[in-house]
C-alpha cells in the first residue's frame, strides 16, 4: 500500500502546494491520496480531497493558531515546535510481508519557531530531506 498526503497545514504561511510528487503514480492500484486545505477552524478535519476505498481519512492539529487568512494566504495553521499534526488515513490490515510508503509534504516557512510533528496513525514521519520556502 502506498499513500500519498499533501496538507495545507501551513507552518508559517504558505498554502500547500504538491511540490514534490510522490514517485509513484496517484490512483493506480494499492495507492491512495489525500489532501487537507484547512478552510475552516474544524478540528479534527476530514481531508478535503482524496482518493481511499478504505474510509474517509482525519487530521487533528494540536497546538498552534488558525487563520482565515495570512500573509495573503486562506486556511492557514500557524504551528511550531511542540505543536503536532497527526494524521489518520484509513488503511488496509497490517500484513508483515508487506511495506506502506507514506509521502506527506508541509509547506512551511523559515521563520517560523521550529518545526511541528507530523504522524500518520501514531507514527512519527522521518524527516528524509526538508527545502524551506522563503518569506510570503
């Protein structure tokens, strides 16, 4: 199983963009999407867009501020360190022959206090390689 998460929980103030796609293609078989704008204060949050036979996948934010409108960007999550993303995208049973790769993406900027946990089902995502936007 493969998942794709892109999310517009702006770290700073930047809408979400799917700047780096994952390297497999969306919607072929055992894949999945999903995509979160955050348009409203709803916490939890359905995803906005998305593609999952399994269920309809949630957001919660915990911690930080929500924006209507930021730095001439709508929908906006102000989080830092200490603050967290978790993610809950229905999937299928655990199966240990099998691996799941699960690609998020935050867009963010530099100058924000640090950077927000982000999980999917409990488990902490490892950072592989982090390219900042700069200012607004």
């Amino acid at each position: 199983m493969t998942v794709a998460v892109v999310f517009g929980c702006s770290v700073a103030s930047v809408r979400a963009d799917d700047i780096y796609p994952p390297p497999w293609l969306r919607g072929e078989p055992n894949t999945t999407y999903e995509s979160w704008d955050f348009t409203t204060t709803a916490n939890p949050v359905n995803a906005d867009v998305f593609y999952n036979p399994n269920g309809t996948p949630t957001a919660t934010i915990n911690g930080g501020t929500w924006s209507a409108f930021y730095d001439n960007h709508q929908g906006v999550w102000t989080l830092g360190a200490g603050d967290s993303v978790d993610l809950f995208i229905p999937n299928t049973p655990a199966d240990p022959t099998k691996t799941k790769d699960i690609w998020t993406q935050v867009t963010w900027q530099t100058d924000n206090t640090g950077t927000p946990v982000v999980t999917v089902d409990g488990v902490a995502s490892t950072l592989e390689f982090t390219v900042p936007l700069g200012g607004g």
